[in-house]
C-alpha cells in the first residue's frame, strides 16, 4: 500500500468523487488495460482541474507507488490513481473551489447573478425550469433581497449545503 494510502485512502472519497474519478479514469484507459501512462495522467489531472507539471505527476507517482511498480512500464492503474487523487483532493481550497464556482454562474461579470445567469445555468444543465421556479431558488437565497445573489449569498448556500 502507497504511503498516501496509508494516510488518507480513497475511502476518504465520497461516492460522487470516487465515482467521477472513476469514469474520468476510463475514459483515458482508451485500450482498456486498466493502467494509464504518465502523460495521460497529467492531462487527466488537469481534466479534473488540478493545475500540475510533469515534475509533479513524476514526483506524486513516485509516493503513492514507494516500491517503483509504475516505473517498469510507465503506467499507472487505478488504484495508485486514487491514491494519488486522494491526496489532491485533501489539498483543495474550498474557498477557491467556491469562487471559481460563482465565477460560472457570473460569466457577465456583475459580481451578482441573476434571472438571465440563472437561465443560461439551466439551459446548459440541461434544465427545463419555468421563470417561477427561478425567481423561487434566487429568492430562497437571497438574503439582502436585492432580486440577485451576491457572492457573499452564493458563499453561504455552498457551505450550508456541506461543500466546505
């Protein structure tokens, strides 16, 4: 077991996380042989937005796997995957992962997002939702009623919904 494991496992993963990464895993296996080289690691990683150098793909590789199994043929399979995604996950920001989120509902800058945000979210999702239901989940969460939801609102429904 990797020294990563040891500390953190992919047990630490919710289901939703091991979930994604699975399929994120297999859809870059293209041959199906449950193991993924070093390159495809890297654009892997950055798929799932984490920003790394192929120093660190080298280096995260080396720890999760201590007794150089992945050197031999330059793979990785899914398990020292998750070993080392467990580790990527524990660093993340949730403060940052919740501005980058804002910044997608706020593609027009405002610093608010609005009736005409709220639509295109929904459009995009695949969504059907009526204006009344809108204008019911921006009113839900607008704390200062100023019709939109300010950074600060969008700050405090992501934490209230256990995304710290």
């Amino acid at each position: 077991m990797s020294t990563i494991a040891k500390r953190r496992g992919p047990r630490e993963l919710s289901d939703d996380a091991m979930q994604e990464l699975r399929e994120a895993f297999d859809l870059f296996d293209s041959d199906k042989t449950g193991s993924i080289d070093l390159h495809e690691l890297k654009v892997l990683m950055r798929a799932l937005g984490f920003e790394v150098k192929k120093k660190e793909v080298v280096r995260l590789v080396h720890s999760a796997d201590p007794n150089g199994k992945v050197t031999g043929e330059g793979t990785v399979d899914f398990n020292i995957f998750l070993d080392i995604m467990s580790d990527k996950y524990s660093e993340r920001d949730p403060s940052e992962e919740i501005k980058k989120a804002f910044e997608l509902f706020d593609d027009d800058r405002t610093g608010k997002i609005g009736m005409r945000n709220m639509r295109r979210i929904a459009r995009e999702l695949g969504e059907n939702l009526s204006e009344e239901e809108l204008q019911a989940m921006i009113e839900e969460f607008d704390r200062d009623q100023d019709g939109e939801i300010n950074e600060d609102e969008f700050n405090y429904i992501m934490r209230q919904n256990g995304n710290e």
